[in-house]
C-alpha cells in the first residue's frame, strides 16, 4: 500500500529559499528564473512520465561524440560503476511515490549509462523488479527500455528483455564506414561489425517484437541516404536522427555560429523527401514526424522540437537526480541539481529553475525566437543546444539555420500536397 504521507496532486511544497543550484558560470538563465512567482501566477509543473535510471557509469566503447565522456561535464569520473541495490530499491519508492501523487496509470523507465548492459543481467532483473513491484502497488503500470550500444547483446541478454518485456534500442549510425568513424573501441578498432551481428539477433528471430528503434547520431561527411538504407536494413520500427551535442561556446563540427549555412538541414532533407516519398511506410523518422505534427496543429512528444513540457528526469548511479544527460555537454555540472533519492523526492525536482524552464514553452525562449515564423515548431530547438556563456539557455539553437531550413522544407511539402488534395475534389 501507498505511504499515507505521499500526497494527491496539488500546489508543490516550494523550499523557503529557491537555490539555482550549480548555476552556469555566471548566473544567467535559468539560474535567475523567479520558479515562486511562476507559482504563484498559476503555472504548475508537469509531472514526470520518464526517468532514466544510469545502472552503470563507465562504457566499453570510446565514441569521439560522446557527450558523456568527451565533452565539457567530466562528473562521470566521480559515479560509483554500478548502481547498488540499496538505490535501486529508493528509486523504485521515489518512482512509485511521484506516480501516487499525481495519479500516472503509467510511467517509462529507461536503462541507460554509459553502457547499461555492462551493469549485468542480475542488477538489470533487480531493478525491473523492484521498480515494477513498488508501482504495481500503487495502481502504475511501468513500461520499461533499454538503450545500448549493442556490443553485449547476445541470445542470454535478449532471452532476459523478452522475459522481463523490456523494449530495446541500439545506437547505430549507419553504414560500416560512417558508424566506425566515431562509435570505436579505446584501441582504435570500429564497431559496426559487432552491432550489426547483434542487430541481426535482435531482429531476425524471435526477438524482434523487443526492437524499439534505432539512434542514429549524424556525421555530414557520411553519405545520408546510404546511412538511411544502413538503418532501413534492420527493419527499425523508428529510427532518430541526432545532431551532434554542441553549442554557442562549443560549435558542433561544421556548424559556424552565424553563418547562414545550412550543412545538416542538406544532411536531413534528401532523407526527408526519400522517407515522405515512399509508397509504404519504411520506418517511422521521429524528427520529421514531430516537425509534421507541429505544422499540423498537433503537440510535439519529443524534447527536440516543440515546446510541450520537458517531462523527464535522470538518476545517476549515485542516486542523484539530474536533469537531462545531454546538458553535460554544456559546462561542468550543467545538469546537477544537488537533489538525491535518499532524501528527495522527485516533486523536489519539478520546482527547481532548470526544470522549470524546460517546461515553461514560449516563457523560456529568446525574444530572437519569439519574432521567428516557426518558433511554435522549433521550440527554440534541444535546449541544451541553445547555451552560451553570455546568456545561458536563453537564446536560440546553434543549429538555427539548419533547422528553419528543415521545418520550412517539410512545410512546403506539406502545404503543397493539402493544394492538391484541395484541387482534385
């Protein structure tokens, strides 16, 4: 049974005093967002519906892109390996907690790390079960992913997931060639045979109703429709494109602060026209479908686009509770919170400024934003690809232009495509 003391959905208990906690270096946004008068004006958080749980710290590949361990936030070093029992156990009563009081029939955990499956089948089944039991008492169905780099994923691994029903995704970025050009091991050697042997297991067997999706981080200097037809071999059900992590202070590789180029709206578009074009449905490409939602009135699932709230919280091996991973390619500590399971609930995380901004829609965007046509489908873009030093999280994405070339390319189509439907009646 549910502990009497949790409450049922209502106004936050704010803290006397609201610590911006780790702010950037120099105190800008969020760190100076006024979360009490936010409060007090009516807004209310949304409660979180994902948590990331990183079971293991370290990983046993040495990707050149890796926002974890090659970009500015270096606090891995200082995480336990493995997460322990004991905070297994915390984050299933937090999660269960947080579930109770604002009344989620269901709720999605995420297995992640570094490499989660370097966390070993016997703490993977644990945590499952724990995490499932707890919610299961308060009424909360959980359904539970893994995202791997797909070194480890053998028959055993895939044997566990089936019994446990947890869905499984696997980073792949393309063709042997392109994916080896980053996703490598600490000597030097390439990837993409191994994933691509255990993407066959995972796939063309019985094993294939676990397969979730495919992500897919891109290189411009990779041919882009031979990566789309790599990914499309494997029959992914979904398939995410991701831009390199990067920003104002640290420019993405070919990305040029204030230029008007456009290298990654030329990377995505030919795949845009080739997937659009197609006579079946090959795979669902979360970027442009979230891009077509929004055009059409609809409200984005994703953090990349859109500015429905941000509902996702990370917990690291320690037991702290963090904000998104991907903000540690900002600064060091861009993503801390100072809040911990074993003394904090997850409610302690909706009213902290980071949080909060990643919930606030047009409330978090630049006035540069505000004054563009698409600013409702952009969502100013991933947040964390929107920091600088000088102003913080509040301004545009680094990939502005590649992304008003993008949303506007799809818009066309579509808008050409309701003529001429409009036309033939």
């Amino acid at each position: 049974m549910p502990d009497r003391k949790w409450r049922k959905r209502g106004v936050p208990r704010l803290p006397e005093k609201l610590d911006p906690i780790i702010p950037s270096p120099r105190s800008v946004f969020p760190a100076t967002l006024d979360v009490r008068g936010l409060l007090e004006s009516g807004w209310r958080p949304a409660a979180f519906r994902q948590f990331i749980l990183k079971i293991h710290s370290r990983c046993d590949l040495a990707c050149r892109h890796c926002y974890v361990y090659e970009m500015a936030d270096q606090s891995w070093r200082a995480q336990p390996r493995r997460m322990s029992e004991a905070i297994v156990d915390r984050t299933a009563k937090r999660i269960a907690e947080h579930a109770f009081t604002h009344e989620l029939a269901e709720v999605e955990v995420v297995l992640h790390g570094g490499e989660p499956l370097l966390a070993g089948p016997d703490l993977i089944s644990y945590a499952v079960r724990a995490i499932r039991g707890a919610a299961a008492d308060v009424g909360t169905r959980v359904h539970v992913g893994v995202q791997t780099n797909g070194l480890r994923l053998d028959e055993s691994y895939l044997r566990l997931f089936d019994s446990l029903e947890i869905r499984v995704g696997v980073s792949l970025d393309g063709y042997a060639e392109g994916h080896d050009r980053h996703r490598r091991h600490a000597d030097g050697r390439g990837s993409h045979a191994k994933v691509a042997a255990s993407l066959r297991r995972l796939t063309g067997g019985p094993f294939h109703h676990l397969f979730s999706g495919l992500l897919c981080t891109i290189d411009v200097r990779n041919d882009p429709l031979a990566t789309y037809e790599a990914l499309l071999e494997f029959d992914p059900p979904a398939v995410d494109f991701l831009l390199p992590h990067g920003n104002w202070s640290t420019p993405p590789p070919f990305r040029v602060p204030e230029a008007g180029v456009t290298p990654y709206a030329d990377w995505l578009i030919p795949i845009f026209d080739r997937w659009y074009g197609s006579v079946a449905d090959q795979t669902e490409v979360r970027l442009f479908r979230e891009i077509m939602r929004l055009l059409t009135g609809g409200a984005s699932r994703s953090e990349t686009v859109g500015l429905s709230p941000a509902r996702m919280a990370v917990v690291e091996t320690d037991g702290s509770i963090e904000q998104s991973d991907i903000l540690k390619s900002s600064y060091h500590g861009a993503a801390a919170t100072r809040l911990h399971l074993l003394r904090d609930s997850f409610d302690a995380a909706l009213t902290h400024p980071s949080m909060a901004a990643r919930q606030i829609g047009e409330l978090a965007l630049a006035p540069v934003c505000l004054a563009c046509d698409i600013h409702s489908v952009c969502g100013g873009g991933l947040y964390a690809h929107r920091y600088s030093e000088a102003a913080g999280f509040l301004g545009p994405s680094v990939y502005c232009p590649d992304l008003y070339r993008l949303i506007t390319h799809i818009r066309t189509r579509l808008a050409r495509d309701v003529a001429r439907l409009k036309g033939s009646r």
